[in-house]
C-alpha cells in the first residue's frame, strides 16, 4: 500500500515537473505570432539597404549609429513598438523613440 502510494507520488512529481517545465520562450520574430511578433505594414516594401537581411538585422545599429542614415527616416515604415522596440526590449537595448 506504502509502495503504491510511493509510485504514485513519484509519477506525479515527474508529470508535474515535465508539464510545468519552462521549455518555451517567446523571440521576436518577424511574422511571428504573440505580442513580440515584429510586424510591418505588408504594403511595404523593404529598401535595398535591409539587403541581405540578415546582415542588416546584426549591423543596422552601426548605420544609425554612424549617422549614415537617420533613425527618423526609419519610422517612416516602422511602427517603433512593433517592429523596433519588442526586439529592444528582448536584447536590452535602448527603445526606440517616436
Ligand atoms: C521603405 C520602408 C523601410 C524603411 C525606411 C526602413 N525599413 Fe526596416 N524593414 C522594412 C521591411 C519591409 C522589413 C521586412 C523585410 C523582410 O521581411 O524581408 C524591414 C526589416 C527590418 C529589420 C529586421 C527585422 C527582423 O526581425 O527581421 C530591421 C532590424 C530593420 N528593418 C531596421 C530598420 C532601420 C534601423 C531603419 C532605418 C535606418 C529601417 N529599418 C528603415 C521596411 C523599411
Ligand atoms: C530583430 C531585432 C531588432 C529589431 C527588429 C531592431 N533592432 Fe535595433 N538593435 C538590435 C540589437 C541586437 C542591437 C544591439 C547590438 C549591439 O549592441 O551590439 C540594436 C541596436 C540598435 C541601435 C544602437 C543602440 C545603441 O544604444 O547603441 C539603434 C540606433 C537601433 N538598434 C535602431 C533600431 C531601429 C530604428 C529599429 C526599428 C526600425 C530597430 N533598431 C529594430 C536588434 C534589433
């Protein structure tokens, strides 16, 4: 009987840890689904600059940065709280002001 309950304690311990588990985190991502998604006015289209954009996703800062080109302009097409600042906030850094 002691065994039993034993088992039973065990196996809902591990059911509990494995359901409860926080295996998932939300990224930003671009057509993502969720509040962190990054979103852009599909009627836009990107400027040749965002090519490759992979590239651009890991140097546009030193564009802005550098003063090659105005973070004003960039709002232009971007809404800064969905499609600047969920990523900011994600990787910690400064938000994007309107
Ligand atoms: C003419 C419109 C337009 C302007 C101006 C513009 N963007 Fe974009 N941007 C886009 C579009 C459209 C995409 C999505 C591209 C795609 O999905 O291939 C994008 C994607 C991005 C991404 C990648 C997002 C991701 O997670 O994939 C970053 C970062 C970005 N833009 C930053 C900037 C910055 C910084 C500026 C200003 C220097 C800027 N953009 C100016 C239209 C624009
Ligand atoms: C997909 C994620 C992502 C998106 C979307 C994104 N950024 Fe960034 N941004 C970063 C990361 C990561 C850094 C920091 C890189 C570092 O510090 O090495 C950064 C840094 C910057 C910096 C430099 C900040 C500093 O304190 O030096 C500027 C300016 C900037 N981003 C502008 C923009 C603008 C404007 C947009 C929207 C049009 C945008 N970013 C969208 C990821 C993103």
């Amino acid at each position: 009987m002691r065994k039993l309950f034993l088992v039973i304690a065990v196996i809902l311990l591990v059911g509990l840890t494995v359901g409860f588990y926080p295996g998932w985190v939300e990224k930003p991502v671009k057509d993502g689904t969720g509040p962190m998604a990054i979103r852009l006015d599909p009627g836009v289209v990107a400027p040749e600059y965002h090519s490759p954009l992979d590239w651009w996703q890991k140097h546009h800062m030193d564009a802005v940065n550098r003063g090659d080109l105005a973070q004003t302009d960039c709002l232009y097409c971007h809404q800064p709280e969905t499609s600047c600042n969920n990523c900011h906030r994600y990787v910690g850094v400064t938000v994007i002001g309107r």
